[in-house]
C-alpha cells in the first residue's frame, strides 16, 4: 500500500472480515496526507456507512465543532476508525474485525505519520494501551512505538451528557499547546518518562506540570 489513495482503493473492495457484508460503503477515512493531526474513532456509523466519509453524523457535527475551537477544519488534519465499515446495529466491533482492519490503519499511520494521534473513545485507545479505561487515560500525552498519543472521549459519548461535554471541550482545548511542546526539541514533554495514568484524584495537576514549565 503505497498512499492514502490505494489503501482507500483497497478498504473500498475488501471482504476480510464480517463487516463487509452488512456494509453499504465503506469508510477509508479522509484528510490532510500531511497532518499533524490524526483522529481515530471506533467505526462508521449510519450515516457514515451511507456517505463513505467519516464522522458525518451528529458526533462528526460536534467534533467539527471542537477543531473550530481550536482554529482546525476537517480538510487540516485526518480522520479515520478502527474498523473501515460499518457494524451492523453500531454493536462494538468485535476483536477479530479489528484485527482483520488493522493492516489499514497501520499503513496510514505510516504514511501520514502524524506529530500526535488523539485516540477517540475506548477502542482506539486500547489500540495503544490494551487494557487501560478512558477515565483514567484521557487528557494525558503519553508515548507509544516512537509516536504520541493523546486519548481522549469519544465525541459520540460527549454530546448528551453535560459533564462529559465539558471534559471534551477542555481535553481539546490542550491540543495546540501539546502541538507547540512537541515541535521544541527540547520541551520537558519529550524528556518526560512517559507518563503514568494519574490516580483518579488529581489527574490534572499532576499533568499539567508537564505543560507549565
Ligand atoms: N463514530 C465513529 O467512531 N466513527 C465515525 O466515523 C462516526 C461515528
Ligand atoms: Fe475489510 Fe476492514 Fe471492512 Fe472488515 S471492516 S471488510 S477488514 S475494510
């Protein structure tokens, strides 16, 4: 898989796992082949599957929302999922689906080699850290196989619930500073061990002062 358009060409025709069949397109993802800033949720959902474009949907409409926040439009970064099609009633998508998939996103994170993946939501965190929970993960940069990663919830789980829309708004707003760290050759972020989920207590004081200083 050589570019974004041959693994587009690829996803587009691909029966390797289950979730072909119930699928009426598939979703390859979309974006800047030069991103600093690649997403990457769980799966398409209904409104997905029917356009063949990611996060189009009321949770793509939110998370178009939070890049303005922060001065971003879809066309700047990359946006892309787990599991390229569709599951059918939006069940989670299965281990086997994901590992069937995962030749894919692999390739584009290669190639787009991004300065920092924001995970959104729990499978693609633990595509990173198997076996973490997003409470205690999200809002914390943290190194992984040479890249970094920002987990964060998943816009889908944000939107109706006030608390954890807050959270998401503020998680986001961190972005453009984790950017501007990880562009100074010597910020403490890169010096930093990689960081521990914090206890539940003061996940952010103890975080921030990887930022502050
Ligand atoms: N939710 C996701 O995880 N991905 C999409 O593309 C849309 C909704
Ligand atoms: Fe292929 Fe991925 Fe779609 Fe499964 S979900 S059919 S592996 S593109």
């Amino acid at each position: 898989m050589n570019n974004l358009e041959e693994i587009a060409w690829l996803v587009n025709r691909c029966a390797d796992c289950e979730l072909s069949r119930g699928r009426n397109k598939a979703v390859p993802g979309e974006g800047s082949p030069q991103a600093d800033l690649m997403f990457i949720g769980e799966g398409p959902g209904y409104h997905e599957d029917r356009l063949g474009r990611p996060f189009v949907g009321p949770a793509g409409q939110f998370l178009d929302d939070l890049l303005m926040s922060i001065g971003l439009k879809r066309a700047d970064v990359f946006i892309a999922n787990m599991v390229k099609c569709r599951p059918p009633q939006n069940r989670d998508p299965l281990p086997a689906e994901m590992s069937a998939c995962s030749k894919y996103l692999d390739r584009q994170i290669e190639l787009i080699d991004p300065k920092l993946i924001i995970t959104l939501g729990r499978f693609s965190l633990t595509r990173f850290f198997p076996g973490e929970t997003i409470t205690r993960a999200r809002g914390k940069v943290r190194e992984k196989e040479g890249r970094w990663i920002y987990p964060i919830m998943h816009p889908a789980a944000a939107l109706h619930r006030e608390e954890n829309r807050s959270t998401i708004v503020s998680d986001f707003k961190e972005i453009p500073r984790i950017l501007e760290r990880l562009d100074r050759p010597s910020s403490p972020l890169m010096e930093d061990q990689p960081v521990e989920p914090q206890k539940a207590t003061a996940p952010q004081a103890q975080q921030l002062s990887l930022f502050s200083s």
